[in-house]
C-alpha cells in the first residue's frame, strides 16, 4: 500500500492505494499531524510499503512529519522536490525552486491530462492560477487570497462581522444580495473568487482561442464551478502530480 500527502496551509489530504496502484482505498482531511495519524491508526489491515509527499509547510513542519510517519508506520517518504523541467512541463519561474510545490505539481497532472495548453485553478487557503502552454511552456501564474483568507480578514479587521461556520455554510446556498452579515461576506466573497476565475478564462482565450482545457481542484473548487462550465473538476490533480514526480522505486 502506498500513502499519499498533500500538505496545504490549512488542511492535509491523505489517501491510501491499495495492492492495485489504481484503487484508493482510503482517503480524507484532516487539520493536524495527530489528526493524519489518528486515521491512519483507526484503519484496519494498513501495511505501507511507501509514502510521497508533496508540502508548501515550513521545512521544519514537514520533516516533522516525516519522522512522525516514520516512526508509526517504518516508512521512508518521497518528498516532492522543485524542478525546472519534468514531464514535457518548463517551470516559468525566473527562481524555479519559489514555485509552491503544489502549483507544480497540479501543473504536471494537468498537462498531462490535457496534452495540450491548459489553465490550472486551485482552491485552497490561497488560490492559484497557472498557465501551461501547448508546448508544456509554463507562461506563469496568479496567486490570491482564498476563500479562508478573505472571510478571517473581514472577521478579524472589522469589528462587527462576526458568524459562525454553521451559518457561513447556509449562506452560500444561494447568491442574491445578502440581507444579513454572513449572506453579505460568503456571497461577496465568493463572487470575488468567480470574478477572478472568469478574468482567467479571458486571459486564457486571449492566448490560446478555444483551444485549452481548464482544471478546477482544491477545497473550495465547487464554489466556482458553475461560472466554468467546461472546466474539469479534478479534486485529486495535485495527486495525478505527485505520482509523476515521485514514482514508486
Ligand atoms: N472535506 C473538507 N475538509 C476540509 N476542508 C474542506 C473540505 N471540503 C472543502 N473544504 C474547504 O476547502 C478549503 C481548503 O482547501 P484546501 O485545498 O484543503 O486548502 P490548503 O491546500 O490550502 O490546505 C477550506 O475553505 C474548506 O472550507
Ligand atoms: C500559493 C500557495 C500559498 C498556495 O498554497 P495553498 O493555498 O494550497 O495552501 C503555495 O503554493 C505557496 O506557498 N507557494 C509559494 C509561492 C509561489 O508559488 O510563488
Ligand atoms: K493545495
């Protein structure tokens, strides 16, 4: 069996593949190292063989994990690790190895499902927005503050927007002028989050017509699906990278 990392700001994604590579046997999020180790130790019949990873955390938080995952369960982890060129992908950074790790690799998985040019939106605690070039050129990208970020600023530098998450997610089950706070921040906010994804769509037709294909992944990704309809939601595109950029010994 083989684990999977993906270590966000906010969250970690882990998934187990079985005996057959192909299958995912188990999966989830969860918000802490202790979380991770809780669910892996509450799986039955787990025997890892090996585990990759990919983190934008400090050096310091991922070698943590590593031992951690190292001492419960005796495996060595494959970090993913910067680079400026892998499966037909040119990072388009002038210092390659500043590119967020995770941007990389939703960018090898993206390419290499679309074989061909191809815009990538993650998102997480930030958003992304890359753009890969029919020739695997990586032409550059954008980063912005994600759904989490927008709401605590508001929460935290104003002195009257206060709610709580059980509202927030109610909130957003329609999208018409909000009539109280929570209505006003989570539909405001995620239209800010929609508004950038159509200026990407634009930008992106400006370099390439009609002839590219769009990637929605990350946590909050269903937020935003609606206002691109031809875009492909791919939860796990990060993962697709992974496996490309460290592939089993
Ligand atoms: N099952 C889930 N667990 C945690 N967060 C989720 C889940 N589904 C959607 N989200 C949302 O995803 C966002 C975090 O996205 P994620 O891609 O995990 O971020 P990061 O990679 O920065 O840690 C949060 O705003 C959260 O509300
Ligand atoms: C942009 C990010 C913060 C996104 O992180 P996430 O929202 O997925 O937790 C991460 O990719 C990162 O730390 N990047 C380094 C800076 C850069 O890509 O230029
Ligand atoms: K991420």
């Amino acid at each position: 069996m083989i684990l999977e990392l993906d270590c966000g700001n906010s969250f970690i994604k882990w998934r187990v593949l079985g005996a057959d590579i192909r299958l995912v046997v188990a999966e989830g999020v969860v918000d802490s190292d202790l979380a991770l180790l809780e669910s892996l130790n509450g799986l039955d019949e787990l025997t890892l063989q090996h585990c990759r990873m990919v983190s934008v955390r400090t050096a310091d938080e991922t070698a943590a994990l590593m031992s951690l995952l190292a001492g419960a369960f005796g495996v060595s982890v494959a970090c993913a690790a910067p680079a400026r060129e892998m499966s037909g992908v040119r990072n388009g950074y002038d210092d390659y190895e500043k590119l967020g790790l995770d941007r990389w690799l939703a960018m090898l998985g993206g390419f290499h499902l679309a074989a061909g040019a191809c815009l990538v939106l993650d998102f997480g605690t930030a958003v992304t927005a890359d753009f890969i070039a029919n020739d695997g050129e990586h032409l550059g990208g954008f980063i912005c503050p994600g759904m989490p970020l927008m709401r605590n600023q508001l929460r935290t530098h104003t002195r009257r927007i206060r709610y709580g998450d059980v509202a927030a997610e109610r909130a957003l089950e329609s999208l018409v002028p909000g009539r109280a706070t929570v209505e006003a921040v989570e539909r405001g906010c995620s239209l800010m989050l929609r508004g950038f994804v159509l200026t990407q769509l634009e930008l992106a037709r400006n370099y390439w017509g009609e002839d590219f294909t769009v990637f929605l992944t990350g946590g909050d990704a269903d937020l935003v699906a609606e206002v691109a309809p031809q875009a492909r939601v791919v939860p796990d595109l990060v993962f697709v990278g992974l496996a490309m950029a460290c592939p089993l010994p």
